[in-house]
C-alpha cells in the first residue's frame, strides 16, 4: 500500500508541476507531459467506463488525476463488496 501512495503523491507533483509551468513557463516539455496526461487519462475514463459505477463526476476526477491506480482501487472495492 505505500508504494502505491507513493506513486499518487509523484503524480501529484507532476501534476503540480506541469501547472506551475502554465505560470511560469520553464520547458516546453511540461506542456507536452500536461497534454499526454490529460488525453490518456480521459480516454482512460472513457474505455473503463462500465466500471464505474456510483459518483461518476467524483471518480472522472480521480482518474483524471490518479489514472489506472484509481481504477484498481474501486476493482479492490467492488470485490471486496461482493
């Protein structure tokens, strides 16, 4: 489990990151990592759709953040529900 907390605070400050450059432009690489993250995060969204079943806006968020973690995390809680 900390691993995986690991990873979502260095997604985080990528994100933070790739925001920060908005403001303060340092590389144009920030830019092309914000929109990478951005698109495959919400295709992602999109193809794992019927997995998401309850707080649609609130877990489109989360994966949009957190990506393929967010969506192991509600498979572990749907298991763990049946």
């Amino acid at each position: 489990m900390k691993k995986i907390s690991l990873i979502k605070y260095l997604l985080l400050f990528i994100w933070f990151s790739c925001f920060l450059n908005l403001l303060f432009p340092v590389s144009i690489f920030f830019n092309y990592l914000l929109i990478f993250l951005v698109v495959t995060h919400v295709i992602e969204f999109f193809v794992f759709f019927n997995k998401i079943k309850d707080q649609r806006i609130k877990n489109f968020f989360l994966v949009l953040i957190f990506g393929y973690l967010h969506l192991q995390q509600l498979d572990r809680i749907n298991k763990n529900s049946n």
